[in-house]
C-alpha cells in the first residue's frame, strides 16, 4: 500500500515575495552596518593604508599598526554599533509604551537624567570609572523615566505637550550637568563625553555594555508580542489577556537599562531613538514589534557608525563628538515630527 505523499507545498508567489520584503531590509542594512564598520576601522589621522587596516582585522603580527586596528579602531567601531542597538531600540520601546511618537531617551530626558547622576559620581568619586558608573546612570535614568512615566499616564499633556516637557527637564538638567562640571574644573574627556562620544573607546567599556545590549535585545524579542499590545489602550489589552502592569513595568526597565548602559560608555547621544524607529517603520514588511526590533538592532548602529564617520571624516585630523552629528540630524527631524503631529 502507498503512503500519502506529505511534503509540504511549494510557498506561493505572493508568500515569498512577503518573505523577500521581510528579509530584504534587514539584509540590505546588515550590509551596510559591515561595510561602515570597515571603514570605520581604515579611517582615522595616521594614515594607515586601507589594505595594512584590513589585514590587521584577520591577522595578527604584533606590529604597531594591527595593535591601533585591535586595541583602538575596532573596539569603537564596535562600542558604536552596541550604543545604536541600545539607543534605537530604547526609543522604539520608549514610543510603543507611551504611544507617543515623539518619544525616545534624548527628548523625555533620560540621557539627560543619567548623565547628571553619572557627572555627580565621577566629581564626587574622581576614581571611579567604567562599570562603575553604571548604576548611578541607571538610577538617574529611573528617576527621570519615572516622571515621564507619571506624565505621560496621568493624562495632564498631550503627545506634544509630553514631548516639550520631557525636552524642558532635558535642558534643566543639561545646565546641572553644566555647573557641575565647571565648578569641578573638568578635563577635556569630559567635556567630549558630554557631547556625546566614543572616542577613546576600549574593550573595557564594550565589556560594560555588551550583557545589556544582549539580554535587554534578547528580552524585547522574546516578548515582542506582549510589548507590542501596549500600543492598545488599557481596557483592549486586558481584553486580550494582558497584563499591562507587569508589561510596562519591563518595558520601562528595558528603557532605562538600554538608555543607562549606552550614556556610561558613550554619554547623551541624542536622537538615535528618535530618528530610527521612524526611519524603520517605513521600510517594507509590516509593523510588527519585534520586526521592527531586529530593524532597529541594525539600523541604530548604521546611522551612528556614519555619525562617527562622518565627525571624523568632516573634522579631519581633529573630530567631532558624534554627538553633535547625530543632534545636527536629529534636531530638525523632532521639529518636523512635532509639527506633523501637532497637525493630526
């Protein structure tokens, strides 16, 4: 007797080219974070060829040049890549729990609320350094998150409203770091880091940052699908069997650790969250969470590694923070969202 044939049928027309629009963003911009992050290794001001830079990812020989490729140029491009997977998706976490599109850690004030905790420590604690400084930007984070939080629940301002509170209490906060660092006769590093920057970037601080990209990344896709119910109101999620307490009480934490981690290696990089959960929405394939998550694990670090490039290229042989890159982009991207949203 024969038995049934159970292949599975060939996938439609219409099903792989659905599967290709789902793929192909994420490849295409897969190869554009690997050919920046080459370039980010071959450029910079000792004129290292780009051959002997190349060479220097592969192999090892002990020369001075292959040591500025391991010890100096890749662990940047690397920390870079870590600080835009964490800012991107902190903002899109940021936006789907407040469901306010112009949400993100620079504009509510969360690299603001970190970087003031972190520059107290470091006036107070001038030895303190690297992972130590995690957990007071974590706190300044929290603390900052939780009256954007309490705003944004209590229903008192509009999306607008929200966002121009959380850019208030970013400058308030921005003029204490400020004070603080002038009344404490700061070195030059610390005003670069307050810019925002990845100079002087090492494994040690790659080290700091990379249990927190990893496992906050990990928990967003693992919980994608209940994240991505905070989009609902509160009475539809419940509907649903959501509970919307315990997933927004993650989803701030995940805020807070992605945000808190990227301001102790890189300082108050700005927009990243912002700008890449718009730019990503748009891309073809659907809007789902944790789509778009994988999205902006590779689209943060795209627009911060041409950032950095882009600092150091226009710059040449000095640099710009990345920064002040990143907030010469962002800052008419925000006007211009606020403005479409205040016209809605």
């Amino acid at each position: 007797m024969s038995t049934p044939d159970t292949a599975a049928p060939p996938r439609s027309a219409p099903a792989r080219s659905a599967h290709a629009a789902d793929l192909g963003p994420i490849l295409v911009l897969t190869a554009l974070l690997a050919a920046g992050v080459v370039a980010s290794v071959c450029v910079g001001a000792s004129g290292l060829p780009f051959a002997r830079a190349v060479h220097g990812l592969f192999v090892w020989d002990g020369s001075a040049d292959h040591a500025l490729v391991l010890d100096v140029r890749l662990p940047r491009a690397v920390l870079t890549v870590l600080v835009g997977a964490n800012l991107a998706v902190a903002g899109l976490i940021a936006q789907t729990l407040t469901r306010n599109p112009l949400a993100s850690p620079q504009t509510f004030g969360i690299n603001a609320g970190a970087s003031v905790a972190i520059v107290l420590v470091a006036v107070a604690l001038p030895s303190l350094g690297g992972a130590g400084l995690v957990v007071p930007a974590f706190a300044g984070a929290a603390a900052v998150g939780a009256i954007m939080w309490f705003l944004s629940v209590s229903g008192a301002v509009t999306t607008v409203g929200l966002a121009l509170a959380g850019v208030t209490l970013q400058l308030v906060l921005t003029a204490l770091v400020q004070a603080l660092l002038i009344m404490s006769n700061t070195t030059q590093d610390m005003v670069f880091w307050l810019a925002g920057s990845v100079t002087g970037a090492d494994w040690s601080k790659v080290a700091v940052i990379l249990p927190f990209t990893l496992v906050c990344c990990a928990v967003v896709l693992l919980a994608g699908r209940h994240l991505g119910l905070l989009q609902l109101d509160v009475m539809t999620g419940g509907s649903l069997g959501q509970n919307t307490r315990r997933v927004a009480g993650l989803a701030s934490a995940l805020v807070v650790l992605l945000a808190g981690s990227a301001v102790a290696v890189s300082g108050p990089v700005g927009f990243v969250g912002l700008i890449v959960p718009h730019i990503v929405r748009r891309l073809p394939g659907g809007g789902d969470l944790r789509r778009l998550a994988v999205l902006c694990m590779v689209g943060g670090p795209v627009l911060l590694v041409c950032a950095d490039l882009a600092g150091r290229v226009v710059a040449f042989p000095q640099e710009l923070p990345v920064g002040i890159v990143t907030a010469l982009i962002g800052a008419p991207s925000f006007v211009f969202l606020a403005v479409r949203q205040r016209h809605r």
